[in-house]
C-alpha cells in the first residue's frame, strides 16, 4: 500500500513474463542409444517447427564421439534451429 492509501499488485508493476531461452543437456553414452533418443517425443517442442525450437539457445551433448558422429545423430542435430550454439563433451 501506497503513503495515499493506493494498494499495489503485482501485475500493477511487474510486466506479463515470457518464457527465457532454454538450455538442453544431452547423455548418449554409446551409438547403441541413439535412435532412442532421438526418436523420443520428449524432443519434439526443441526441434524445427516445435513451439519451443525459436528458444533453444544451446545443446550440450554428453556423448560418445562414436555416438556424435553416427549419421542419424548427425541428421538430428541439424533439426535444431540454425541459431543454437552446439556444444560437445566427450
């Protein structure tokens, strides 16, 4: 409350929120696991014309470099939209 007696709410100061960049963390320790995981539907909103795939800022892979260089892996990858950072850790 206001020194004129005025009650503030939240939504009187603070502006509607909008969901921030995402930040996706990958684990494919072998080739074995990935056309499971890049088949999940758990992926789906991240990828090209999903409603999240604009927000997608990095990819952190946790992978195999057996299972980073494997083509369906690859093909996933480049699903992604063009301006998301890759980043790999193996």
């Amino acid at each position: 409350m206001t020194d004129a007696g005025v009650t503030v709410r939240p939504e009187d100061v603070i502006s509607a929120s909008q969901p921030g960049p995402v930040l996706l963390v990958v684990d494919c320790p072998s080739v074995e696991y990935v056309e499971r995981l890049v088949s999940h539907p758990q992926w789906e909103p991240y990828l090209a014309g999903g409603p999240a795939h604009d927000r997608v800022a990095c990819v952190v892979h946790l992978s195999s470099a057996e299972s980073l260089a494997a083509p369906r892996y690859q093909q996933w990858i480049s699903t992604f939209h063009a301006s998301t950072k890759v980043r790999s850790v193996t």
